[in-house]
C-alpha cells in the first residue's frame, strides 16, 4: 500500500473501532437520571472514543496533530496537515437512542482535505474516501444525485442557540423558504452523516451554519469526491466554525440563493 | 437475407462465442462496447479471429462485421437490426438500457444473472426479452502464438447454448428449451460451475498466476475447487432434486474445462467484481447460505469466500476490497463490508476458520 492507501486505511480502522465505542456504551443512559448526569455520561464515552480513535491515528504517524473537540488543540500558523475528528457527530440523537449519529474523521493535508470516513454504527454505514481511491459507501461506489431542486430532499444543521442569535430567525426563515419549495428539508442532529448521504444521493443537498469543522470535515470530502459542488467558509476561525452547502450541480443555485451563503 | 445483430459487449462471449452460435454465413453483426480503445481498434481491422478448441485443437473463424459502436454513439442501423444481443456483464446493464430502449426488436440476454432479463424488461418496457445461457467459458483473449497473428484473437470452448424457446425465430447453432429446462441448466450453471469456477480464479490470484488452468495446475487448489464443487453438487441434489447422473456429469466435466490449457481464461477476467460475487445472494455467499441450509459444512467454500476477501488487483472495479480487509477486525468485515449479521451461522462460522484458512491460502503460496 501506498502512503495514501495507508492514511486511508487507519482512517477507516480508526471511526469503526471509535463507533464500535459508541455502539458499547449506547445503554449507559438508561442508568440516568438527571440532565447532569446524562451530560457526563456522554462526555466520558466521547473522550473514550476518541482516545482510542487517537490512538490509531497516532500509529500513522505520532507527530501528526489531531483536531477534535476534545482535544482543544491550537494549530500552529505553519501546520498544514493534521487530522480532524468528530468521536460522535449527533449527540443529541445518541443521548435519546435515536440511530442517526456517526463517527467522522478527515485528512487534511497541506492545507487541502485527502481523505474522510464517515460511519454510522448502528446503520453499519461506512462511507470512505480519497483524492486517489474514489468515494465509496461499504462495498459500492458512490455519486451524488444531480436533481432538479424541486424533487430534492435537503438537510441543513444551524448553529448552536447561543453562538449568534441574531441570525437564528433568518437560519429558520430559509430552513422554511427551503421546505416548502421542495420535497423537504430536515434537521436530522447530524452534519456528518447529512454530507455522506448528499455523497451517496439519498439527500439532494445539505447546508450547515457555523458548524463546527470536525463535524463537516469528512463528510465534505466524500460529497466532494461523490460530484457535489461544495461551498465552504471558515466563519470563526477561534471556534472553528464553518458555512457551508453541498449539492448536486441543478440544485445549488437554488440552495444557494435560499440561505445566502459563499 | 442475412439477419442483422446488435451485440452489446464486444469480449469474450460477444465476439469469442456469439459467432459460433449465429453464424456469419446467416448473420451480420453490428458491436457496441464501452472500450474506446477496443473499438478503434476494431474499427480499424474491421475483422477479428475467434477460435473454438475441439478435441484438443484450435479451429479458427475469421469473422468480418459492420461496425463498432462506442456506448451512445449513434447507431445508424437502429431501425434494420433483427435482435440484440447482451454480452456486457449485469452490472453493465443499467448503463446500456438508454440505447436499448431505441428498439423494440427482441433482446437476448446472454447475463450470468437469471434476474438480468426482468431487470431489461423493468427499465425498458420491451417485453420481448429472453434469458441464454451460454454453457461455455469464453477467453477475453488467447496465447501469445495466436495473438501474433491477429491481437484481436480470443479462444472460445466448444460449448453449448440454451436459450428460451419463446426467441427460437432467431435461429442458429443451439438449443431453444422450455422454462423447466432453463431453470435446471441454470441451477447447475450457477452453482456448480460458477461458485467453483471464481473460486479456482481467486486461489489463483494468490498463488500468483494469471490464467485459470494455472491455478487449477496446483494440486491444493484444484482440491478446494473440487471440494466446492462437491459441496455444491451435493445441494442441488438435496435441494433441487436435480437428478444425480446430470450432476456428476455435469460437475466432472466442469473440471476438466477449468484445467483445459487451450484456454488462456485470464484470472482477473473470473474474479473480476468480487462484491459482486460475494453478494449474499450469489455464487459464494449465497451459495455458502445453500450448503449450511442443508446440513453441509462448506469447508472449500468458505476458503473460496476468504481467498475472493483477499483480491488485490488495483485496476479492478471492486479494487476498494483491499482497504477494508486492511483497516477493518474480521467481525467488522463480515458487518460491514458483506452485511452479514452477528450470530448468523456463516457469520459466526467464517469468523471461527478465519486465521485457520488465512493461513491455509498464504501458505498455498
């Protein structure tokens, strides 16, 4: 194998031993009780998953960081690659069994993503790619399907209530502008698998507000790969928030119109 | 009058066995394949050399024909052609029913896939479709010696062609059979020599060899073959209750094809699309299902399953194969990438033998 191959390889190994994690612990919350506890639970088995998705992506090569949510590192000004990763995109549907989480991991380098594996555990869903293999979900090769927007079903992701509410009533006012000119457009608490599935044709699109860059980095790479046009802006670079929208090519316009993004 | 063929597929059934079957003295063939480079090619010579092996020897067909169509090229001949053939592999199929939706002539389906017809039907609205099965293996290619005369050259078995009686206006060199019939030679075709005949093609990727009688050359793979072929001959005897003397006839003269050394069957020819192959329907999966529902342990089989895990042949449509049995635990594998389910019996059965037959293949090497 290749280097490439081989940064493929442990990024693969690395989310389905990470959401084998999750898949372990997803009864622990049923030992609950209180809102508090709950948040610590989820906590601990978020750094569980990601130490040993670390730990994998260590063996590539140690001396290459590792951004994640977890791990609050500071990139230095000159570092161009460096792996990202989400241990549990969907926390919200993990906490209350709802199946629609994933484990997200990318591969930036020099300054430009190479490889993303997205994977929903529970579905055995593992979408995978690079620059030099192609885009794939399990056995299959994937592409996006290019749709006239009116027959789309979209997705979006908007910020967290409390990162700007100034523009939480326009994110609403085009999540609805969007619903109704269209077969849809849901919130489903996970951008990583929103941009897999934009990847794989089941969504015909899907567009994000100041999300964080390790839940969209994987998944922006297999849209990408898949066909999409995708759109990308790094709205705070302190926090690591990102706009974005992935679409097949007839729908961009529209959606792009719609929440004035790029 | 000569009738006109639209064959879709110009490799080893369509140029190397068609011709054989439908005549050039009472047909016209017209090509069409997706390989820019094969059809120039074609284009250029305008003629290519298919040859049959029988009793041991070669006898050789020059066959002149019309054209080469490149896959959604314009075919000037669309309103003359008489019927089309389909040669193209059933994963193909979605990628050519645009064109064959411009005719409404019959459609004869020369797929390893018995669905393949239902599946033209379905997207195309012909009704007209009927199923072959070519009873053959056809090379993609030849040896050295004939390839040197003319680099189109392919080898072709003498074999035998089923097709459903309801096309027998077509005519040529086969057997028009009624439904019951199909249905048993395509049992024995899908089991008996199908699930042998990729994995004979597998082993002989890891042993390293390129053409199929080369693998079968070694003893320990000729007795995984043989075992396979054992264990599916067993099921359609319990099963299907084919009857017994058309097995064993049948699965002895399977062998004996796959050893032939006229043949030059290329191993990444068989294996191609080992998905595909271990769907959990198909020749290895499916058939791995058949046997344990039957109370036969598919031991040769399940070795077969292993050495199709193992494919590594980058420029292979499936060539993502190799990253997952590099990044994923055997368990993950057998969720993941073949969507078996934990507990399952060949689930848990593969994962039992699975250092066990690894090493048994490495150490064929």
């Amino acid at each position: 194998m290749n280097e490439m191959d081989n940064i493929l390889k442990i990024a693969i190994s690395a989310a389905v031993e990470g959401g084998t994690i999750l898949l372990e612990h997803a009864s622990d919350f049923k030992k609950a009780s209180q809102k508090e506890s709950l948040r610590d639970i989820v906590t601990e088995i978020d750094r569980y998953s990601e130490k040993k998705i670390i730990d994998i992506l260590k063996t590539c090569d140690p001396n290459i960081p590792v951004l994640s949510e977890e791990t609050k590192i500071v990139l230095p000004d000159n570092c161009k690659s460096y792996w990202i990763v989400d241990p549990l995109d969907g926390t919200v549907n993990y906490v209350n069994g709802i199946p629609f989480y994933a484990v997200s991991v990318a591969f930036m380098e020099n300054d430009k993503l190479s490889v993303g594996v997205v994977y929903n555990p529970l579905a055995n869903d593992l979408y995978y790619g690079s620059r030099k293999s192609g885009v794939y979900k399990n056995q299959a090769k994937i592409k996006v399907k290019d749709t006239n927007p009116e027959e789309c079903l979209f997705a979006a992701a908007f910020s967290g209530k409390n990162y700007n509410p100034a523009t939480r009533k326009e994110e609403f006012l085009a999540f609805q502008e969007i619903n109704d000119s269209c077969r849809g457009c849901l919130r489903t608490g996970s951008a990583a698998i929103n941009l897999a599935y934009v990847a794989e044709g089941r969504l015909g699109g899907c567009w994000g507000k100041a999300n964080k860059i390790w839940d969209i980095a994987g998944g922006i790479l297999l849209a990408e790969l898949a066909g999409a046009v995708v759109k990308y802006e790094i709205v705070d670079k302190e926090k690591n928030l990102v706009d974005y929208v992935a679409t097949g090519s007839l729908a961009y316009k529209f959606l792009g119109s719609k929440i004035k993004v790029l | 009058m000569k009738k006109k063929l639209l064959i879709y597929g110009a490799g080893a059934i369509g140029r190397g066995y068609i011709p054989w079957v439908f005549s050039p003295d009472n047909y016209d063939y017209y090509y069409v394949d997706v390989d820019k480079s094969l059809c120039t090619l074609l284009n250029k010579n305008k003629k290519f050399s298919t040859y049959k092996i029988v009793d041991g020897k070669y006898e050789a067909r020059e066959i002149s024909f019309e054209k080469c169509y490149l896959l959604n090229e314009e075919i000037k001949e669309s309103l003359n052609v008489d019927a089309i053939i389909t040669a193209v592999g059933p994963r193909n199929i979605p990628l050519i029913v645009d064109n064959l939706k411009k005719f409404s002539v019959p459609i004869i389906c020369f797929e390893n896939d018995s669905s393949s017809p239902d599946l033209i039907i379905s997207l195309t609205g012909n009704q007209k479709v009927f199923f072959a099965i070519p009873d053959v293996i056809a090379s993609n290619t030849a040896p050295e010696e004939l390839r040197d005369k003319d680099p189109l050259s392919l080898v072709t078995e003498n074999g035998v062609c089923y097709i459903d009686e309801k096309a027998k206006e077509l005519g040529g060199d086969c057997l028009y059979i009624d439904k019951e019939e199909l249905e048993k030679q395509w049992m024995a075709k899908l089991y008996i020599h199908n699930t042998p005949h990729c994995i004979a093609a597998y082993v002989g990727s890891l042993l390293g060899v390129n053409y199929l009688h080369e693998s079968m050359q070694n003893a320990e793979s000729e007795k995984i073959v043989g075992g396979a072929m054992l264990e599916m001959a067993s099921v359609l005897l319990k099963k299907f209750n084919l009857e017994k003397e058309f097995v064993d006839w049948y699965a002895k003269k399977e062998l004996q094809r796959f050893k032939n050394v006229l043949l030059f069957d290329p191993i990444s020819r068989v294996a191609r699309e080992p998905f595909r192959k271990l769907a959990l329907n198909e020749r290895l999966i499916g058939s791995a299902q058949l046997c344990i529902s039957c109370g036969i342990l598919p031991e040769n089989i399940m070795l077969g399953i292993m050495a199709a895990f193992c494919y590594d042949n980058p420029s292979d449509p499936d060539a993502n194969i190799k990253y997952l049995m590099a990044s994923l635990k055997p368990g993950d594998f057998l969720k993941i990438a073949m969507r078996l389910r934990a507990g399952e019996a060949l689930y848990e059965l593969l994962l039992s033998k699975w250092d066990y037959n690894l090493n048994k293949l490495n150490n064929l090497k």
